[in-house]
C-alpha cells in the first residue's frame, strides 16, 4: 500500500524546535531525506504559527531547549514566525528533493482568538494547508495549556473547558481547513495523579466538539501520536466525512509514525483514500 502524505510536520521553522538558530538548523532537509528513504510520496511541512506571549507557563510545562522562552511575566515569549525564510526554505527542499511532493502548511494555534494578528505574519493565501489547533484555553486566570491547567484545577474542569472551546474555535474562524488532535488535552492528562484517562466521562462532550467540526465543513486530524479507535469510531457516528493524516513529527525519524494502523482503522471506521496521496480521506455517510 503506498503510504498517505504526512499531512503534520515540523522542522527548524517551528519555535517549539528551538527555531532556525537554533540546534534543529538542518531538520527540513534531514526530514526530507528520511521521508525519501521511507517511500513517503509527499509531505506537508505545518510550522506553528502561535502568537508569542499569549498564554502563561512555568518551567516544567515545557521542554528544556524550549524554556528560555518563558519571559518575566511568566509567559511564553519566542520571535514570531518567518514567513520569509520558510518559504523560500521550502523552495530550496523542492529543488533538492524533485521526487518527493512537498506542501506547504502552518499550524495555526487559536485562530478564532488571533486572526488579525496572523495576517501581520503570514499571508495565509499562500500556504497550501491551515491547520487549526487548540492548544490553550483559559479558565480565569489568563490562557496557559492544559498540563499547567490540570494542576490548577480539578482534571474533570479542564477537560470540560477544552471541549466546550471546540465549537468557539470552529465558529471564530473560518481559515482552517483541519481542526488538529482533538485530544491535545488527552496528552496531558495527569495519569500519575488520578490515573490513566477513561474517555467514556467525556463522551458526549468529545461528540458535541466533533458535531461542530462535522457542521462546520472541516476535517478531522487522525493525529498517529496516539491512536484512540472512539476518535475516528465517534466522528464517523456524528456525520464527520473527511480525516487528514499527520504524525505531529518534530524530528526526522518520527514522520509517519504509526501510518499503518493509522490506515487500518481509519478503513474499519468507513474512510477510504483518495486518488492522489495529498488528499483526504472521505467516508460518504455517517455510520
């Protein structure tokens, strides 16, 4: 089976790596070479765009390279993203890899809160795929995301609080195209403290955000980081018809992770590819 594009990836472009300065310098081209060695078709290189000093942090909330980003008010602070230098670094990988498609794409962290924002950055007529993410919410002491929110509040709260923003996120913007790994909170999730997470709790709050996603004519990441069944199960139940496919890779030898399980249950769950490898994968109906 020819393996899906890998509709999630990061290089030395996305400030979470430690930007372009900084010791990832090389990982688009190490990315690109690996997804050659792999047999991957074509690749999608999703960089963050998150606005800096929006949302609140401490140390432990981050990886080390990346906590000098945290400035004196607590917050996480980084130069914002180039646009400029992306691009034309994409351009350099497509002459450098002819036999590989690559697309570009940005990760667009809380559009419906930084839409005019976003446009000071990047012309997002440009790229060739947004992705929508929820990576903070803010329960009334500022945005901070959900591993510094659980300390601070009961778990149950958290997760409840992160869902209920799904549909706020979907009505607030219309510049995505792929709401990405709606179980982003799940991933933080204080198993050492209240044990391992149990979605059943959360059911019908995951199936509301979904709904909103199916209405608002977007896809769904399946996300191969973690791969939950009730994730594709529950959104082919609530008339989701389309699914990207995208490791959230930050180094090299984690892009597609996991694809082919990823493709298996996507097919078990009624979603079938499309004829090029970019494209999404459809179901025609609700299960």
């Amino acid at each position: 089976m020819t393996l899906p594009a890998d509709s999630h990836v990061h290089s030395e472009w996305s400030w979470d790596t430690g930007g372009p300065r900084s010791h990832a310098v090389g990982r688009m081209q190490a990315t690109c070479a690996h997804a050659v060695k792999i047999g991957l078709p074509a690749i999608y290189f999703t960089e963050h765009l998150d606005i800096p000093d929006t949302w609140r942090a401490e140390p432990e909330d981050l990886m080390p390279h990346q906590q000098d980003f945290i400035n004196s008010s607590g917050r996480v602070d980084f130069a914002p993203f180039d646009a400029e230098g992306y691009l034309e670094a994409v351009d350099r990988m497509r002459h450098a890899f002819p036999g590989l498609r690559i697309h570009t794409g940005v990760e667009f962290g809380q559009p419906h809160l930084f839409g005019a924002q976003a446009e000071q950055i990047v012309d997002l007529g440009l790229i060739d795929r947004v992705l929508g993410s929820l990576h903070t919410i803010d329960l009334g002491e500022g945005a901070a995301e959900p591993n510094m929110l659980f300390r601070e509040h009961d778990p149950a709260v958290v997760m409840h609080g992160y869902l209920d923003e799904v549909p706020v996120m979907v009505r607030g913007s219309d510049v995505f195209e792929v709401f990405t790994h709606i179980d982003y909170a799940v991933r933080q999730w204080p198993t050492a403290t209240v044990g391992p997470f149990d979605p059943r709790p959360f059911e019908e709050a995951f199936r509301a955000a979904m709904r909103s996603i199916a209405e608002g004519g977007r896809a769904l990441e399946m996300n191969t980081r973690r791969l939950w069944p009730w994730i594709p199960q529950w959104w082919a139940e609530e008339g989701g018809k389309a699914v990207s496919i995208g490791s959230d890779a930050h180094t090299p030898d984690a892009i597609a992770a996991n694809f082919p399980e990823a493709t298996a249950m996507l097919e078990h769950f009624g979603f079938r590819p499309g004829r090029a490898a970019e494209d999404l994968w459809t179901r025609s109906r609700a299960l």
